[in-house]
C-alpha cells in the first residue's frame, strides 16, 4: 500500500483503518502524491490511499487532478478523525521544547494552542510525521513535531500533549485507489457514491444545464470542484460527488450528462463512508 507522506503519517492511519492492522500492511511511504499512483499504475503496489478533502482546509486539488489524467480509479473511501498531538523525545518535559515543527496545515489548525506557547519558534517541515522522525533521528531534546499518535510509536517518541487542535470536528476523507483493470474481488452491490470529472463548452448556461441533467435523473449532488484546464485559460474541469438509490438511477444520470458534456469520466463508484 502506497502513501504520501512518512510512516506515522495520517495517510498510515487511514490505510490502518481501512484495510486492518498496521502488522498486516506494508506500507510504502513516498514523498509526493504523483510517485503514490506511479507505484499504483507500475503495480509496485496493489492500491494507494491519499487524501481527497479536510473539512477545515478543504480539498486537496492535486489529488483531483492525478485522478483525471492517470489510469486509476477510486475503490473506497473513508472518514479519519484528525487529532494533533505535541510528540517529543522520550522524558523530555514541556519545559524543555524552543521549537515545534510539523506540516503547515497542521500547525494552522492548532493555532490557539501555540499560541499559548509564544516561547516556541513555530517551523514548518514537509510531513506530520516526518517532523517526529527527524527529532528521533538527530536526538533533539529541544524540539517537538505535531503529529498523529502513530508516529510516536512508529519511531518510539512519546506524546507530550494529545488532541492539541482548535476543533474537535475535523475529519479528512481519503480514498482507497487501485488502477484501472485491477480486480479486487470486492462485490459492489453496497455502491451508493459515484465520484465524477466532467467538461462542457465553454458558453453561458451551460454548467446549469449539467447540474439540471443531475437533478433530474434523482441523484443527490453532494460535493461539487472545479479545476482549471492547463492550456486553456478561464475554462475548467468539474468534479462532483453524487448519491444514487440503484444502478439504474446511477446510469441514468450517466447517459444524461454524457449527452450534453464533451468529457465525463468515472473517477469511482463505492460505498459512502
């Protein structure tokens, strides 16, 4: 299984929770997301797991992308619960920490709490996790990471501090992504979430008039994205999430919006998490 991001990292604890106990997966830990789905497509590994949307920071526009241009596809997805935990050296008191370090996102939805620490340089690293590992690495007794309990047992730190972000309810979806043709042996009879990248022309009305197509086949839109097209400026790709009751109402709204769109391509059909 394939992550973006150090083992320890919040991608790790999707794939924990989705596929079963971190003693039963492999996990190939990559630093960018095009590397993930390059192993995914080389059959390096048998799926990837990337985050697609954060209910705080909102969606994760390269991600949508990579699902439009390569040959994957989205097999399942599911809801972590984001908790940020202040991780040091083993023994090392509060007291003791000048600097803390984690990725920038993290560290933007803990800002009441480092705030109440204006002593503490506050740096931003690439990873969640890779902040832990660099600390453990080099045996700084001075510096904290931000990051998921994971990564205190994954390189034998110790969580100073739990649960130091500014909102409880903060959730990441993530997607469990496999390349096209590969089979799963996953019946898919539970689908009920189709997740779909689709162009129109580039004339007035035209969007409503997709969106019409998708309200009157049934299903419920819940998520809609847009993306630029490289190349062509002001005109962009639309990504939307929609809830069917069947297949039959799923392929209708399929048919429907082929007929008025240049472009629709299935990016995954699944069960809702």
């Amino acid at each position: 299984m394939a992550i973006q991001g150090e083992l320890g990292s919040n991608s790790h604890m999707a794939a924990v929770e989705m596929l079963g106990s971190p003693k039963d997966l492999d996990i190939v830990a990559c630093t960018v997301s095009a590397h993930v789905l390059a192993k995914v497509i080389a059959g390096e590994v048998d799926a990837a797991v990337l985050p697609i949307e954060n209910s705080l920071h909102g969606s994760v526009a390269e991600h949508y992308d990579l699902l439009l241009d390569l040959p994957v596809h989205i097999e399942r997805e599911s809801l972590l619960r984001i908790r940020h935990n202040v991780i040091t050296m083993p023994g090392v008191k509060l007291q003791e920490v000048k600097r803390v370090m984690s990725h920038p996102v993290a560290l933007s939805q803990c800002r009441r709490f480092l705030a109440s620490h204006p002593e503490w340089e506050v740096v931003p690293f690439y990873d969640t996790a890779g902040s832990v590992k660099r600390l453990m690495a080099e045996g700084l007794r001075d510096v904290a990471g931000i990051a998921p309990a994971l990564a205190a047992s994954e390189y034998d730190a110790e969580v100073a501090v739990a649960g130091v972000e500014d909102h409880a309810e903060n959730y990441t979806r993530f997607h469990l992504v496999r390349r096209d043709g590969r089979v799963s042996g996953e019946a898919g009879a539970d689908e009920n979430k189709m997740s779909l990248a689709f162009a129109i022309e580039h004339r007035p009305g035209t969007l409503v008039a997709a969106l019409q197509r998708l309200a009157e086949a049934g299903v419920d839109l819940t998520k809609i994205e847009s993306r630029p097209v490289p190349g062509s400026p002001w005109e962009y790709v639309f990504y939307v999430d929609v809830r069917f009751n069947s297949p039959e109402q799923a392929k209708t709204a399929l048919i429907a919006l082929r007929e008025h769109c240049r472009m629709v391509k299935v990016l995954g059909r699944y069960r809702a998490a």
